[in-house]
C-alpha cells in the first residue's frame, strides 16, 4: 500500500471513484481550513467536496448530496489521528 492519496474518492461503494482499503485505512479530509467528518466524497484538484444534505434520501435511498468549493486537504489517518 502507498501512502499516496488520488485526486478523487467517494465514500460510496458503486462508485468508480471508491477504494475500500483506503477507506478502510480512513481519509481525513480539511476543508478550508476546518476538519470535516461528513464528506461523502472529494476532487482535490477541482477544490470541491460533496457533503449529504442532512438526512434527506433520494428515491433511491442514496443521501442527497451538496457541493462546496473551497480548498480541499486529504491525508490518511494515523493512529494519533493528525496529519501526516
């Protein structure tokens, strides 16, 4: 395993965009300066994050998402759960 994350990941297992062992590991993700815990999923090189929009459900039982632009961190948790 590389300690190298991709450019985009979404949490959501029929995504093309979805990696199980790093999600595995866990992904913590900065957004504009502030740790976020509710990202569903991220492009670091667009500078966007989709967050689910409280605990609304489309007909398919997905959660509706939103998207924020800002600036966008992402690193693989350590034990100690900072940075690295």
């Amino acid at each position: 395993m590389t300690d190298t994350l991709p450019d985009r990941l979404c949490a959501d297992p029929k995504s093309k965009f979805h990696d199980a062992d790093l999600m595995e590991r866990g992904v913590g993700i900065r957004f504009n300066g502030v740790e976020r815990h509710d990202v569903h999923e991220y492009c670091l090189s667009e500078g966007w994050i989709k967050v689910p929009a409280g605990k609304a459900l489309d007909r398919r039982g997905q959660p509706i998402t939103f998207t924020l632009r800002g600036k966008v961190e992402a690193w693989i948790k350590t034990p100690g759960g900072d940075p690295s």
